[in-house]
C-alpha cells in the first residue's frame, strides 16, 4: 500500500512541477516505466515493486445452489388436462428455474408433464402465481408483469404466502410443489402477514 500511494504522489508531484503532459505505463515483471514530457524532452522514471501480491490469496468460489424449496399450490382450473403420470411428476420430482425467467413469468425445466386432452385452450384471465403448461410440457409461473389472459391449460397457483419466496430464486434453483387446502393456504398467509408486519414494525 506504501508503495502504490508513493507512486501516485510521485506522478501527481510530476505534473505539478512539470505540466505533465503524457504519463504512460509499462510493465515488465514487477518494473514500472513512466514517460514525463518537459519541454519538449523526454526522461524516464523506474520504478521496481517486489512482492506487492505477496500476502494476497487468491481463490476462486464456485457458488452452486443445492437447497430445494417446497413451493405450496392449489389445484388449477384444468388440473383434469393432465394424466395421472403428469399429476405424480408434477408433485414429485424437481424443477430447475430456467435462464429464460423474468418479471413476466418463470420458466422451469425438469421432466415433461404429460396432458391427455388438449395443449391448448380459449384465452382465460389470468393472475400472479398461476402455473400454465405449454406444449413442451415445461411449466410457466405467471408472475408481478404477466399477461392478462392466457391459453395454455393451468395445473395450479402458487399460494400467496409462497410467492415471494418464489420470486427470489434465482435460474439455477430446484423447485418441488406441494398440494395443500384452500383453508391451510387462507391459515398460511394470515400467518405469513402476522410475520410479515412483524418484520416491518421492527425497521
């Protein structure tokens, strides 16, 4: 740290004292060169740092997400669209989010999950935390800048005390679903804004 502020008080005593008017740098090894112009002449300063990086520990982290979060849904509208394997892969294996997510929806990749009669349907409204699978068999969650209808058929909706702990994963993380009432999902987030008002009173 020495060194480096001597370095730069010394070019900044340059071109106080000299109208400095090019300051260039070369490096070879641990050898710094700088150019002074002054008066149409030239000189050059050597400057030799050893051991600047001695004490640092370079180490790189490779960050993988290995948690599985237990997103909470009720059935959709057209939870009868899929066969009984699709039901069983829907709720039993894992998610991955996909790169492809964003504020409209998050798109998830993982095993296909099978409809039996149709992949299309007319346009319904639709609404935050719905679960729509397209043809791909990949499922889609509408989130906060989704579209207002939609024609793909609705396994379920995220219950509104899980979404905004959907909403912070980021692509990479595994996701599992599990089917829960509509009365445990009306308990869950009267407790889940209890907590939450908690929290804020705390700020």
């Amino acid at each position: 740290m020495k060194v480096i502020i001597s370095f730069l008080l010394f070019t900044f005593a340059l071109s106080e004292k000299y109208n400095l008017e090019s300051l260039e740098k070369g490096k070879r090894g641990d050898d710094f060169r700088v150019w002074v112009y002054f008066n149409d002449k030239s000189f050059t300063q050597k400057i030799h740092i050893s051991k600047i990086n001695e004490n640092l520990n370079h180490k790189s982290l490779n960050y993988i997400n290995t948690k599985i979060q237990n997103i909470r849904i009720l059935k959709g509208t057209n939870f009868d669209y899929f066969s009984e394997k699709g039901k069983d892969t829907f709720f039993n294996k894992e998610f991955t989010v996909s790169k492809l997510s964003d504020r409209m929806g998050m798109r998830l990749e993982g095993p296909k999950i099978e409809n039996i009669v149709d992949t299309n349907i007319k346009s319904e409204g639709l609404l935050k935390g719905v679960i729509q699978i397209p043809a791909d068999g990949n499922p889609i969650i509408m989130l906060s800048d989704h579209g207002t209808i939609g024609g793909y058929p609705k396994i379920g909706v995220v219950i509104s005390a899980d979404y905004d702990k959907l909403v912070q994963l980021s692509s990479g993380s595994k996701i599992k679903f599990q089917e829960i009432k509509l009365s445990d999902a009306e308990t869950l987030f009267k407790l889940y804004e209890i907590e939450t008002q908690n929290l804020i009173s705390q700020i």
